[in-house]
C-alpha cells in the first residue's frame, strides 16, 4: 500500500468515545475522584469536543441511559451537533437496580424481564431523538450457583426479550450484541462469548451484529481470529476497545498489549471491504489517570496499530504463506510491526486539521485547569455504582 492509501485509510478511521470515560470510575474497591470531571451529559460532551478537536478523529460519543438521562434528547442531540459532535450507540443499562439480582432479560420473573425489555425499547426510543442507529447492548446475565436456575430456559427468555427489541428497531437501526465470559456472575453466564452472541444474532436478523469487547475473554484467547471469522460471516458489528491483563480491566487500549491491537487491526484491514461497517468504540474507564489525556492515548494506540497493520506487506505476505514459508510470513508481519508509524499517524491528524501531539497540545491549551476551576461546584457523574 502506498503511503498516500495508508493516510488515505487512516483519514477515514474514526474512533467513537464513551460519555462514561469522561466520569469518575474505580473498582469494586475505591472509587478514587478526579478535579474536573463532568457534571452531566452536556459537559461530557464539552470534554469530547475537545478530544475531538485535538485528534480529529473522534466525532461521535456513546451514551449510557441512565447515565446520560436527559430532559430533553433532542436538544442533547443539537449540542453535540453544535459542537461538531454526534451521539453513537445507545447503551441501555440493565445491571444496576434491585429488580437485576437474578438477572435482567434471561430472569426467572416475566415482569424483569418485561422491564428489562420496556428499557431497551425506550432506548431505541431515545436514539431516533439522538440521531443514532446503534443500540448497544450487554446484559448481566448469569448465575452464581449449579441449579440456581435452569440455563436452558434462560436461554429461550434471552432470546424472547431480544427478539422483541429487535422487532421494535427501525430499519436504519443496528443492534450490537456483547458478550462477556463471567462477572457479575460467577458459575455461569447466559452470553459469555462470541459464539453465543453470533448464534443469537443468526437467528434474529441481519441488523444483529456481534460487538467484540477485547477486555471481555479468558485470559490466552486468540481475539484475532474471532474478528476474522465474524468478519467472514459478515457479523462483526464493532468493537469496545479497551486492554485487559487479567479480566475485565477496561485499560487504555493498546497500552500493555500493542502486539494484540495490532494483530486484530491487521484483520479488520485484510478484510477490506466487509469492515467497511464495523464499528471502533472505546470502552474503558480512567480511574487513575487523567481522562481526556488517556482517551487521545487510546486514540493514537488505535491509530499506531492501524498504521502498522496497513504497512504490512500483503502480496509478500500472501506469496510466503501459499509456499509455505513460515518464517518468512512470520517475519512480514514483524517487520510491519517493529515501524516506527508516529510520524506519518501525527502527519495525518495534522491534514485532519488535529494535533500532530494531542496530549502536549491539551497540556498546553489550559483546559484542564479551566474545569477544574468551573466545575469545583456540584456532583460530578460517575458510574453510580
Ligand atoms: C460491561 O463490562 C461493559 O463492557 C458493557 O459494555 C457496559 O455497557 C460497559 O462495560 C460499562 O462500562
Ligand atoms: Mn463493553
């Protein structure tokens, strides 16, 4: 590929940013808060507009409901326009209320699961005001105990709550089913990996897609060539980036394993035309570190990644693989991952109008001390966990 094809790639790479990034986080153990951090919904957005202009590839924001509830979404909606912004997916949250002890959609009570369903149907409500056509989806589902529950239902009452939320989506409007292998709960889980989610999204149509959290697998999985199989079976319909070392971390991407982004970027990239829809969101939290830095860290990760995996050289790549030449191929693949891409990725977010250093140029710009200082006052959002 021509450098001009690999900025011309790189140009068109958009990585949508998680409202909740922007909000205070922790663990299970401490949430630690942070000066600065948005209020609402609006000053969410406020903090992506900044990350977006720095970077130039950032133009829309996933929300979370209720995180982001709103009076009025249609003049939510306006505000990120006005701010060069739009609202992505919708992310109904069905994991932080009483009624979800035993579940939400797969629950032993019809009336959770209705609830459950009544919430992801508002949501699709709420996304035609926002102007967004993806409905984000992931459930808590699961039991902590052999014979809790009966995991054969359970799947028939996933499937059933789908269905219905899928037959309430407009035509334009895609639903991205994830998945995860466990937590909250522990001896089972009723969508704990890709091959469920795809098995589900088969059966309820083709605006069902798979949404690949990398933080969301066991520890050794081969996350590369799930993205090729759903790629191949026209399913992938996006993914939460996000690094994982354990189980679900949800660090910067990229940060401790570049070599795996790499490796996943490299399929989506040989795929050509079949990810011409997949979705790249991050899906991380910032607990510890400072948000708007760490979410143009991601950004970059993502687009290092993206870099090197278009460096790779196919026809030689393809030749030493149909010979069987193993270490040869080995080698290509190597050689395209040991570049040194920061020029030529800083270069295209300067002809994006951006940053060629987003991060020095958001320590430089004030804004951090200018939040701190206008948003002393107040609740500052979080997880509300
Ligand atoms: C669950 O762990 C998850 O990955 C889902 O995508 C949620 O919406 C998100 O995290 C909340 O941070
Ligand atoms: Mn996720």
């Amino acid at each position: 590929m021509s450098e001009a094809q690999v900025k011309n790639y790189l140009k068109n790479l958009k990585i949508e940013t998680p409202s909740w990034g922007y909000a205070n986080s922790g663990t299970r153990f401490k949430v630690f808060a942070q000066p600065g951090v948005p209020r609402n919904a609006f000053e969410k957005l406020d903090d992506a507009a900044v990350v977006h202009k720095l970077t130039a590839s950032a133009p829309s924001v996933a929300v979370h409901i209720p995180w982001d509830s709103v009076d009025d979404y249609g003049s939510l909606a306006k505000y990120a326009h006005e701010k060069g912004l739009r609202i992505g997916a919708v992310n109904p949250n069905l994991f932080q209320e009483d009624d979800y002890k035993l579940g939400s959609i797969a629950s032993p009570d019809p009336r959770t699961r209705a609830k459950a369903v009544t919430h992801m149907i508002d949501c699709v409500e709420i996304a035609k005001k926002l102007g967004s056509d993806a409905l984000s989806l992931w459930f808590p589902d699961g039991t902590n105990y052999p014979g809790q529950d009966s995991m054969f239902k359970r799947q028939d009452r996933v499937f059933e709550s789908l269905k219905q939320v899928y037959q309430a989506m407009p035509e334009s409007m895609t639903m991205l089913l994830e998945y995860k292998f466990f937590e909250p709960a522990f001896y089972h889980t009723d969508l704990p990996d890709w091959g469920t989610s795809y098995v589900h999204c088969l059966e309820l149509g083709p605006k069902a897609q798979v949404l690949v959290d990398t933080g969301h697998h066991a520890p050794g999985t081969n996350i590369e060539y799930i993205v090729a199989f759903l790629l191949r079976q026209k399913r992938l319909g996006g993914f939460h980036f996000n690094n994982r070392n354990y189980a679900d971390d949800d660090l910067m991407v990229g940060s401790a394993d570049p070599f795996e982004l790499f490796l996943i970027m490299f399929e989506i990239v040989s795929a050509g035309n079949l990810a011409k829809d997949v979705a790249y969101m991050l899906d991380q939290c910032h607990n510890i570190e400072p948000k708007i830095p760490a979410i143009m860290r991601s950004i970059m990760n993502v687009q290092e990644a993206t870099a090197k995996a278009l460096l790779v050289d196919q026809p030689a790549l393809t030749s030493a693989q149909e010979s069987g030449d193993v270490l040869g191929a080995h080698a290509i693949l190597m050689d395209a991952f040991a570049t040194d891409v920061r020029p030529l990725v800083a270069e295209v977010r300067q002809e994006l109008g951006g940053e060629a250093d987003p991060i020095k140029a958001f320590e430089e710009s004030g804004y951090q001390k200018e939040i701190n200082e206008s948003r002393a006052s107040g609740q500052s959002a979080g997880w509300g966990a």
